[in-house]
C-alpha cells in the first residue's frame, strides 16, 4: 500500500473474502499503521514434482489472488505475471482448444500453468517446465487432482534432462508460451527434431515469434493459422497465437 501512491492508476483483483481486508489496509494507510503479512503457506504438490518437493510457498497469503478463466478457478502471484485481460484469455482459450487434443501434453515456459489448465479437458497428463520457482508452485495449486508433473527448471536445462533419459515420454503436443526474448536456443532446436505433431505457440513479441516459427518451418512445421491477440490496448505490445502441425 506504500507503493500505491506513486501509480496513477491500480488494478485491485479481489473477492468478497478480501474486500473487508482491502478496507482495511486503505484505512491502515492512512492511519500511517504498518500492514503486517501472512504467514507462509506450505503448499502440497497435486502432482509429481521433480524440482522443489516440499518447500515453502515463498509469497504470503494476502499476494494471491483467484479468478475464474474458462470455467476454471486460477491462483496467481498478483507481484508475478498474469494475462489479466480476462475477456481476451477467454477467447485465446477458445482458440486453444479447439481441435487440439491427446494424452500428454507438455506445457514449457508454463508459469502458473495457465495454459495447460485451460487445457484440462482436452488431454490426460501434463507435464509442465518452468524456471519461476514462485510460478512452478502457483501452478501446482491450480492443477491439483490432475495428472501431471512439474519442473521447475529453465527450458534449456529441461531438454538437458529429457535427452538424458532412457526411456523419455512421448508428447502428441505442445504448448509454449515463451518470455520477449523468445525461446531458448537449445529449446527450439530440440522442438524441431522431437517429431511433436501438433504445436500452439504464443508469444508476447512478433519479432521473436517469427524468428522461432520459421526455423519450425524450416523443420518441417506447417503454420496452419496466425492470431493477432490485443491483450493490451492503446498500447504498442500485441501477443501471437500460431497453430503449427506436422
């Protein structure tokens, strides 16, 4: 709340049980008292989690926030990265599901598995790689009571551990959803040769988005269809959507 003086506006995710403590940190302000966090919560993997077993949740309670995306409750770090224009991740998730199905998805660059819980529905495990420790554990909360397994490692140190294994598991699809510098060099040239049939790749760059799409082209990819999303609007930033199969 000492923050909230130097923005000129404020995006407030709440619900009725956080509004009365909304109030109340508005009072405590002005009252000039010190806003005391929550305890940490411990958090449970709902699945298999290779990376991090047992730890700690390192944001307190009152720094997640819950909201209702595709029929699906969703926990985010509100001081980490959310989609929050929520109209237009309802119609990105439309997009995603339609005709892209199977039985193991992998989900890289996950975040708090947004993506692949949208996507719940349409395939029976996941496997989600992602680096933010906060994120990783974010999305064990989301997707409890489905099957799936967490890494919490960077997308180059994933592909590092899958090509060492003996008996590697088989995706029939992929989603990836990559930072502005796009994806990791080690991570698309293993795209390119992984034989995944089907491919939706987001990106919050048009630049390095088609960078990486014409090596997957180039790989033997066929770029099906390209999506404009307007997350951001009177803004110059505008995310990608490209349906890619094999």
């Amino acid at each position: 709340m000492k923050k909230a003086k130097s923005f000129d506006k404020l995006h407030i995710f709440e619900d009725k049980t956080s509004e009365k403590y909304c109030e109340q940190a508005l009072l405590d302000q002005k009252q000039n008292k010190k806003i005391i966090g929550n305890k940490k919560k411990n958090v449970k993997s709902g699945g298999k989690r290779n990376i991090y077993e047992g730890t700690n949740f390192s944001s307190t309670l009152q720094s997640l926030a819950q909201v209702e995306v595709c029929g699906n409750t969703m926990n985010f770090d509100v001081r980490g990265f959310f989609q929050s224009n929520l109209e237009m991740l309802e119609k990105t998730g439309k997009i995603l599901k339609d005709n892209f199905y199977g039985e193991n998805l992998l989900d890289i660059y996950s975040g708090g598995g947004t993506l692949s819980l949208i996507l719940k529905d349409n395939f029976k495990n996941f496997t989600l790689v992602e680096h933010n420790r906060d994120a990783i554990t974010c999305a064990e909360i989301n997707l409890s009571g489905i099957s799936h397994e967490s890494y919490g490692l960077s997308g180059s140190k994933w592909v590092e551990l899958y090509k060492s294994q003996k008996n590697p598991k088989v995706f029939d699809a992929l989603v990836i959803d990559p930072p502005r510098s796009g994806m990791e060099k080690e991570v698309l040239s293993w795209i390119c040769t992984s034989e995944i049939p089907r491919i939706r790749s987001m990106s919050c760059d048009p630049v390095t988005h088609s960078r990486d799409l014409a090596h997957l082209i180039q790989s033997g990819y066929n770029l099906q269809k390209l999506y404009l999303l307007d997350f951001y609007p009177q803004t110059s930033h505008i995310e990608s959507l490209a349906i890619l199969e094999k």
